[in-house]
C-alpha cells in the first residue's frame, strides 16, 4: 500500500504563491504517475494536471493553466505543484494521486482522471484570503 502525503498548504493572500509536495516516506515514487486534483467546498473534484514517469505533464486545467506547475525531482522522491498568483477562488482541498507505470507507457490511458488513480493522499488545505 502506497501512503500518500501532501504537504505546503496554508493560508495565503491574492496574488500569493504556494508550493505542495507529494511524497510516499519510504518509498520512491520513480514508478508512478502523479496527479494533482483539488476539491472546493461545495464543488465537484477538479483535475489540475498529471505528470509522468518522465516529467512529461499532461494539459493544465484551465483554470490554472499559466499559473500553476508541476515537476518532480527523482532524487528527493518528491512530485511538485508550485502555485503563482493565487486568487480566492483556488481555496480547495488538494490531492495528490498516483497510478504505477510500466516503462514505457503513459500512466494515464484515458486522461489526467480521477478514475485512473490507484492511491490518494489525504489533502493539504490551501486557502487563498485576504
């Protein structure tokens, strides 16, 4: 079983910046796709990007795309989203995920989804006020 956590949320104003990590203490994640969701009060689950094996991301959500990114550095086992300009609207819940990959072959099939998704973190809260 792969444990999930998520960490660097927090309580940050307009225009501010963040930056979550995902990572499975103990564990190397070299073998998984990561995806990076968030969940609003009273919203349906978001997809913001995923990444591959390779670093290679999928599209961003429009509603980050140019704001946030994702990365992940192999040698810390740790997956990335550095979050610019943050606005009230991305106060959320946010998850990372992952799905193991073969070599060699996208570990997102059908898409930066919730349903390819095999292991979650717990979430990290951000919230954006002034």
């Amino acid at each position: 079983q792969l444990h999930l956590v998520e960490s660097g949320g927090g309580l940050v104003q307009p225009g501010g910046s963040l930056r979550l990590s995902c990572a499975a203490p103990g564990f190397t994640l070299d073998y998984y796709g990561i995806g990076w969701f968030r969940q609003a009060p009273g919203k349906e689950r978001e997809a913001l990007v995923c990444i591959e094996t390779s670093g290679v991301s999928t599209n961003y959500a429009d509603s980050v795309k140019g704001r946030f990114t994702v990365s992940r550095d192999n040698a810390k086992r740790t997956v990335y989203l550095q979050m610019n300009n943050l606005k009230p609207e991305d106060t959320a819940v946010y998850f990372c995920a992952a799905v193991a990959t073969r070599w060699g072959v996208s570990g997102f099939p059908r898409g930066c989804v919730s349903e390819g998704m095999d292991y979650w973190g717990k979430g990290a809260l951000v919230t954006v006020s002034s």
